[in-house]
C-alpha cells in the first residue's frame, strides 16, 4: 500500500488496541478498492486511554481524520464528545462507528459539521443468526456482561425477536441503570430482564441464545471462560453459543459449548460485517465483504 500526501486517514481506538484486527480487514478492502477506482486512504489503530479520549477526538480534528471505530471502553463515554449521534446509537446508547460530515439542524435547510456517530454492532451480530434461518419468536436470550456491546446486542436480539432477553452483571447499581436506559424504547424494555451471576443458573436451563459480551478469554487471557462446563451443560439441546470475541478463534467459552454438543458462533463474522457497514459509511461505496472477511481468514490460518 502506497501512502501519499494525500491520504486520508481512518482507524480504530480502545485501550488496549493493539489485538484488533480492524486495520488487517480494513486495509486489505481498500488496497482492493484501488484497483476499482479512487480509495486513497489508511486504517490505523490508535490506542487511546480513557482519560485522552476528549484530547484525542479534538486531535483526531485537527489532524484531519476521516472517520474511526470504537471499541471497549470507549463506547458510551465518547457519546458526549460528538456533534450528532445516529437514533439507532441513541437507543442503543453505544457508538461504534464516527465520521466527520454535516447533517440538518432541524426544520430548516441548515446544516452543522463535526463528529457524527453510530452503531453498526447490532448489524454485525445479526448477520450470522440470520443465517440460520430459524424462527427465534419462543427464544429467551440471555447476555452476559452488561457495557456498550451488551448494548446492541439486546438490540439486535430484540430485532430478531426473542421472546425475553436478559442481561447478567456483578454489579447491581449498573444493572439497575442498564434496565432504566432502555425507558424510551418501551418495545425492549418489556423484554428485558437484569440480573446478577447468582440469578444465572435458573435461567440457562430455558435459553436458547447465551452471549458472551464480556472480554473474558480474549487473548491474551485464552484459559480463562465466562461460563463453567457445569453451567454450559444447564442449557437445552439446540441453544446456540455465541461469543463476541474472535481471538483466539475458538475461544475457550466456545470448545466448552462445543464439547457440550451446543451450536457456536464467534465473533468474526459479526467484526467483518459491522466493519464493512462502516467503511461503506466513511467512502459511500459498497464494501468488499469476500475480500475482509478473506483477509482475516489467511491472517488466523498462519498464525
């Protein structure tokens, strides 16, 4: 990849950053897009610590930044450091995805500038279980792990339409805010059920969709699993295991459900597609999928 004066730059921020494998599928789509026309741009990744994050967003302006993803932990902090904020990120209450555009004040033709945000987690997560084409109107979901991606994937499970989606964390004053940020999306909120790891026993034996939205067995911490095999072994024939971690590649949590004989999903499906929605989003043009996906898939074989 050729970096001139003129490329733009993209990329990605969390702390830590550096296991992301955002700026392997990234670059790997748009060294492809060159050959099909104008796409001279970067993807790096920035690791930012939680108390840089407003110094860096005015930086990521002054230095002429195009666009960025967001990872853990910075994706409800950074909703008070931008300009406009999509309604699918309000109600999810979790930007992934930031952009520097215009868009209409209001009732009038005017316009403002700044930082834009979304969240395309919620389209990412979808895309593998809708592959599975399979009615989810009598499925109890149950997330563990209550921050920003526990966000859009209640989101996301309340789209598919499970019948009740809970949410599982240690801490009850945060369940307790979880439940009540959901209040203007009554739909949802009628779903949703909090509750602490004590609780957790009870409800696996009636899921059908456990996810783990939690950093627990990413690398480099691999020996560790959010649930035991004792607890995988509560659930129902036929429950499907999904974590959203994707290295390693499978997670322990995901050979445990294996061994169990549970259907597994991990991460990477859901990182390619909520990376391609946001590289359409930042140079308005279809994103190579097949060449990201491929990318990340010959990056992990040689590992």
């Amino acid at each position: 990849m050729t970096i001139k004066g003129t490329t733009q730059l993209l990329g990605v921020i969390g702390y830590p950053i550096k296991h992301s494998f955002s700026p392997l599928m990234h670059n790997a789509a748009i060294a492809h897009l060159r050959e099909t026309g104008p796409a001279d741009y970067v993807y790096l990744p920035f690791p930012v610590h939680p108390e840089n994050l407003k110094d860096a967003i005015i930086g990521f302006k002054a230095i002429g930044l195009r666009g960025f993803n967001i990872t853990i932990p910075h994706k409800q902090t950074i909703i008070p450091l931008l300009d406009e904020v999509s309604e699918v990120a309000k109600a999810i209450g979790a930007v992934n995805t930031v952009w520097y555009g215009t868009w209409n004040k209001g009732d009038d033709s005017s316009q403002e500038s700044g930082w834009c945000g979304t969240n395309t987690d919620a389209i990412g997560f979808l895309s593998p279980l809708q592959a599975l084409k399979q009615d989810w109107t009598n499925t109890r979901a149950i997330v563990l792990g209550n921050g920003g991606a526990s966000r859009a994937v209640v989101a996301a499970c309340h789209q598919l339409g499970c019948k009740r989606i809970s949410v599982v964390g240690r801490n009850l004053e945060k369940l307790a805010w979880f439940a009540e940020s959901w209040a203007n999306s009554p739909d949802i909120a009628a779903r949703l059920k909090v509750m602490t790891w004590e609780e957790l026993p009870d409800q696996l034996q009636r899921a059908g969709l456990v996810v783990n939205a939690t950093p627990v067995g990413m690398h480099p911490n691999t020996d560790a699993s959010v649930l035991s095999d004792d607890e995988l072994a509560l659930l129902p024939t036929g429950a499907i295991a999904y974590d959203l971690i994707y290295t390693p590649r499978p997670t322990k949590f995901l050979r445990q459900a294996a061994a169990a004989g549970l259907t597994t999903v991990d991460g990477l499906e859901m990182l390619v597609q909520q990376g391609a929605a946001a590289l359409e989003i930042w140079l308005d043009r279809p994103a190579p999928i097949d060449i990201m996906r491929r990318s990340l898939l010959d990056h992990l074989a040689q590992a």
